[in-house]
C-alpha cells in the first residue's frame, strides 16, 4: 500500500473517530444508568432493533418504500429545475418570462404547503412526490442558472471565433462551464430531499421510515424512533458521497480537485 | 489576377521554405477608408491599408488608439461602419483568419490536445484532428503535455498553446491581441522567436498588435502606427533575418516610431 493511499484511508477514518467516540460514550452513560432507557435507549438496544426489524423484513421494506420516493421526487423536481434553469440561463426571453414567478414561489418554505398538499391528494404517494420535487426544484434551479450565468464570456467568445455553433458551444463551452455551480446545487438537493421526505412521511403516510418512527412512538418503541433516525442520517451521508464521487469525477480538471 | 495563376501561387505556397518575400503582389486583406463608430465616439476613421499575403505586420498605438478594434475588424468579430474591407482569394483546406487574444482562453476542463482541436473545428474531426493537434503542440514544445490540464501549465506555456491551437488549422490570417503582454520579460523574448519561426514555416499573414515596439521592430516586416483612430506612420522594416535584437538598425527604426508616437 502507497503512502498516498494510506494517507487518504487515514482522512476517511478520521471523519468516523467522532460519531464512534460518540456512541461509545452514549453506551456508557445508558450502562452506568445516567442516561435513563426511556429518554434514550443504548446504542445496543437501537442495534437490537434494527437486528429484530432486518429479520422480519419490515426495515428493508421501509427503506426502499422512502428510497424509491425519494428519488422519484428527485428526478421530477431535479429534471424540471435542470431544465428550467438552463432555458432560463439560454435565453433571456424564457428568463424574463418565468425568473419573477419562480422568485416568488421560492420564498414561500415548500412545508408551508402540507396543509394544502394532504388536503389535494389526501396521503397518497402524489402528496411526498410533489413535496419532494417542490423542495428539489429550486437549489437546482437557481445553481443551474447561476452556473451558466457565470460561465466566462470570453471563453463564449473564443468558441464563437473558432467557429463553434450553439450546439457545440453548449456542450464544450456553457455546460462544462456550469458544472461546478450544478453540483453545488445537486447536493444542496440531496440535502433537501430527505428533509422533505422525514417531514411529509411523518405528517402523511401508510409506509416509510417516517411513518415507521411515528408508529414506533404511538408504541413507545423508542429505540425504533432512534434506529430510524440513524437510517436517515446515514442515507444522507451515503447520497452525499455518491454526488461527491460523481463530483470528483466529471471535475478532474478543477484545481479544487487534483490534489485529493 | 487570373485564375491559372492564382492556382499556381498555391501550389508554391505548398512546397516547403522558399525565401521571402514568397508571394510579391499577392494581397492578404485591404481596408479601403474604413471606419468603425461606437455611438457618437469614431474610433477608427479612414483607414486605408493593402497587406500582402505572407506579410509580418505590427499594428503599434497607444491605449485607446483603436488598434484592437482594427483587429476586431479583421477577425470579423465586429463590422465596419463606414468604408470597405475586403480579403484575397480563400485557399482550401484553410481557415480564413484565427484570432489570438491577450489571454490564452483555454477551456479548463479540455486537456491541452482537445484545447488544440478547438482549432480544427469545421476543419477535421476525430482521429486526424488529434493527430494535426499534436503534431502543431510538437512546433510549438508542448508535445510531452498533451492530456495534462491546461491548470498545470505555466503562463507562457499557455500562451503557447493558445498559439497552436491558432495555427493548426493553418489559417491565411493570424490576428495577434498583444498575446504577450501579460508574460515576463524572457518568456515574451523566446515566445516571439517561437512566432517567427513559425511564421517563417507556415506563412500566414500576421497582424500583429502591441504596445512594445520593441517586440514590433524585432518581428514585422511592417509597422504602422495608428493615433487618433488614423494611420499616423506606415514604415517598412527592410532588416535581413534572423535579426539580432539590439542591433543599431532596429533602434534606429525604433526611435523613429517613438519619436512619432510621442513627438
């Protein structure tokens, strides 16, 4: 093993030290009783837990009802507000258009919208979608927009004396251009994705890990309240890695990332 | 000029290294009493110039002068308000004019080959672009950094590959924007015997614009000064090349200029 790679091995475990040291000291403090089992149960009790739903299938269940929600809400929040924001960095029509609305409705905090989205389609799938999508749309939209906003005229100007036409100034110049900006937004999204998700689930649902962790609390289950909320942050993280890693590798040629 | 002949001017433009002046009476562009207005303010007024094809010419002014907008005419990035501007016949398998700006614009998430292909576009694609590509970054000692990211290259090696990514498609015109301006004193020194070496091979026309007359004694055949948006001097440089900088020829022509432009 090379220097470099144990080098980059040690910076992946030092993110872990923390959360580690912080469940070995919450195990303590429940095994030495200052930590009553009725405000927070043991790290092992929430292990029993997810051991005992695994085997009865229902945590799996659970998961991939909220992950397929999820990235259902994505796509169509994320594909339109892609779109969106490049029509709108394209052209100054469709901005002038569409930017004063949107600007508008961005203001209003999409979990404002609850009341009126379960009195719409009741707790029905189309309720978390369009949550979901809501929330997604506008990180993407405006970091789109951004990006291509932000796209060197003078590179725009190099293509077009070197002979480029739209599309190949789009595609070699604008939108490798707006990548950074887009990721940026990406992951902003990814962020907003699950809070949205957690907040319609527990108000609004018949399956999930919200609903999972409200049923638990009509049952005192609290150290299924706790497992599901570790679900939850340790998805999070694992979409922010996959964007990262996505991240890394369309933007090689970013000197933000060539040296790690 | 007649066809026949014409034809036979391209074929010797074809044959390697005949001596200059290669191609007498042949013309490169000519403006005839242009001018160019921005609003109410006239930035170049009557300008009249005939360059042959194949010649060195510096363009020398002060800031403000109307030098880059005369360039910006060249290369067609902006039209003429008043007068004509008019080019000698376009040669096949040649792109009319390329422009080198005072940056080097390279496109930072292309590596230097596929910054240098940029050039090609319309001209070749695919395998033959890569290979005309490397081949131009080989002229201009670049060949070892073809698939690095133009981030890792210094100044003047983006500068240099600016340059070829110019000339791979072998243009009959190469306008130059003070393109070494911005480099350090030997940088700009080995860059302009670079652009002479090159030009000797390739021989394009060059139009070159720059503050430093230094650098327009050393390399054009040509300089011509503009004030006040007019040509205000229009002198041959008759030294033999290669020129040996410093020499008292060169400053003799030199301060000639600057006594016009400052006198």
């Amino acid at each position: 093993m090379s220097l470099a790679t144990r080098l980059a091995l040690g910076r992946n475990f030092i993110g872990w030290l923390l959360p580690a040291l912080v469940i070995a000291g919450w195990e303590l403090a429940s095994r030495v009783g200052i930590m009553p089992a009725n405000v927070l149960p043991a790290p092992s009790a929430v292990a029993e837990a997810f051991w005992r739903l695994t085997l009865s299938g229902e945590l799996v269940r659970n998961i991939g009802v909220s992950t397929a929600r999820a990235l259902a809400g994505f796509a169509i929040g994320g594909s339109i507000g892609f779109a969106l924001g490049l029509a709108n960095g394209l052209s100054t029509l469709s901005r002038g258009l569409t930017d004063t609305t949107l600007q508008m409705i961005r203001n209003i905090p999409h979990l404002a919208l609850i009341p009126l989205v379960i009195l719409w389609f009741g707790i029905d799938e189309e309720a978390k979608l369009f949550l979901v999508a809501l929330g997604v749309f506008f990180p993407i939209y405006v970091n789109t927009l951004l990006g291509i906003q932000s796209v060197d005229p003078q590179l725009v100007e190099m293509g077009r004396v070197y002979g480029m036409d739209r599309r190949a100034l789009f595609l070699r110049v604008i939108l490798p251009g707006a990548l950074p900006s887009i990721f940026v937004g990406l992951r902003y999204a990814l962020g907003i994705m699950w809070l949205t998700l957690i907040v319609a689930e527990t108000i609004s649902a018949s399956s999930g890990l919200g609903y999972m962790a409200m049923q638990a609390r009509e049952f005192l289950l609290i150290d299924v309240v706790v497992l599901s909320i570790l679900i939850y942050a340790l998805l999070g993280k694992l979409a922010d890695s996959l964007a990262r890693l996505l991240e890394r590798l369309s933007l090689g040629w970013h000197p933000a990332f060539q040296n790690g | 000029m007649p066809a026949a002949s014409l034809t036979a001017i391209r074929s010797f433009v074809a044959t390697p290294a005949p001596a200059r002046p290669a191609l007498p009476g042949r013309r490169a562009f000519a403006f005839k009493g242009a001018g160019k207005r921005f609003g109410d303010k006239i930035v170049l007024d009557g300008i009249d110039l005939d360059v042959q094809a194949g010649q060195f010419l510096a363009v020398i002014g002060k800031s403000g002068c109307g030098k880059s907008t005369l360039l910006r005419l060249l290369a067609g990035l902006d039209r003429p308000t008043a007068g004509a501007l008019t080019f000698g016949a376009e040669e096949e398998g040649h792109s009319r004019t390329r422009f080198m700006f005072q940056e080097p614009r390279l496109l930072p998430w292309a590596s230097v080959v596929r910054n240098v292909e940029v050039g090609l576009i319309g001209i070749a694609a695919g395998e033959e672009a890569r290979q005309r590509a490397l081949a131009m970054l080989g002229e201009v000692g670049l060949a070892d950094r073809a698939d690095e990211w133009p981030s890792l290259l210094s100044g003047g090696q983006k500068q240099r590959v600016a340059l070829a990514r110019a000339l791979v498609g072998q243009p009959q015109i190469l306008a130059l924007d003070e393109p070494l301006g911005a480099l350090d004193a030997l940088t700009r020194i080995e860059m302009q015997q670079l652009l002479e070496r090159i030009w000797l091979a390739q021989k394009f026309t060059a139009v070159l614009v720059t503050h430093d007359v230094a650098e327009a004694v050393a390399l054009a055949d040509r300089v011509v000064v503009i004030g006040e948006g007019r040509i205000a001097l229009d002198l041959d440089v008759p030294v033999e090349r290669p020129r040996r900088r410093g020499s008292v020829e060169l400053a003799r022509i030199e301060g000639k200029i600057l006594d016009r432009l400052f006198g």
